[in-house]
C-alpha cells in the first residue's frame, strides 16, 4: 500500500512539472528575463552535485557563444554564492534559494538543462551528460 502511494505522489508532482512543449509562466520569463525569438539553455545545479562540478566548466566555456542562465539551487545563498566563484562561472546565475523557479521546473535531479524559446520549453534533460558542450551544441542545431 505504501509503494502505491509513492507512486501516485511521484507520478502526480511530475505531471506538474513543466515538460517540452509546455510554455513557462510569466512570472519566470520575467524573472529569467527571457526575450523574444532567443534560444536560452536554462541550467539547474548546486555546489553538492558531483557531476554539476564537471559539466559547469564546459557549459562556462560556451558563454560567449549562448545564451546560458544558470540557476544555483543551493539553500544557503553564500554555499551557492561561493560555489560560483569558486567555478568562475561567466554566465548569468540566478539564485533560488527559495526554490521559486526550481518549484516551477520541478526537474528530476540536478544537473537539468532545459532549452526555451519564446517562453516555451523545446528540450528537457535531467541527469549528468557526458561531454555536455556538444550535447548543447548539438541540440542547439538541431532546435534551430
């Protein structure tokens, strides 16, 4: 009986979680400050994810090229704060301490990529990626 209620729990968070295909609300887009016909690779990380730690210096290597934003999910800002300057990240880094983007997302796990254009989320990907300046890369082409 329990592992049914887990799984109703799970399952019904997930269904509010925003998915591809699904358009983000306002509040976030004007939070994120998106503008209009930009691809954004939106990030979910925290200074406690080991695979966050190996992805953030090569999502930080392309910059100059995307439009990158990334989110610290850390609770204590100072823990998300000096983990940032500790990776020397170039990109612009949204705190979410209070976890109200995070709680819109509602990704799976840390790291999370989402690519959005137009308000609207065109890609998801939960979980470490190998060689994720590629995989960026990639889908980037592919999107466009």
């Amino acid at each position: 009986m329990f592992k049914i209620f887990i799984m109703a729990l799970l399952f019904s968070s997930s269904l509010l979680a925003y998915n591809a295909g699904d358009r983000i609300d306002k509040s976030v887009i004007n939070q994120l400050a998106l503008k209009k016909d930009k691809v954004y690779i939106i990030n979910f990380f925290a200074s406690w994810c080991s695979s966050c730690k190996k992805e953030l210096p090569l999502i930080n290597t392309l910059s100059k090229k995307y439009n990158i934003i990334g989110i610290n999910i850390d609770k204590e800002l100072q823990k998300g704060e000096s983990f940032v300057t500790k990776m020397n990240l170039k990109f612009k880094v949204i705190y979410d301490s209070d976890n109200a983007i995070v709680g819109k997302f509602k990704p799976v796990g840390v790291p999370a990529i989402y690519f959005v254009k137009d308000g609207t989320i065109l890609v998801e990907k939960f979980g470490a990626i190998d060689k994720i300046d590629e995989f960026i890369a990639l889908t980037l082409k592919e999107i466009k």
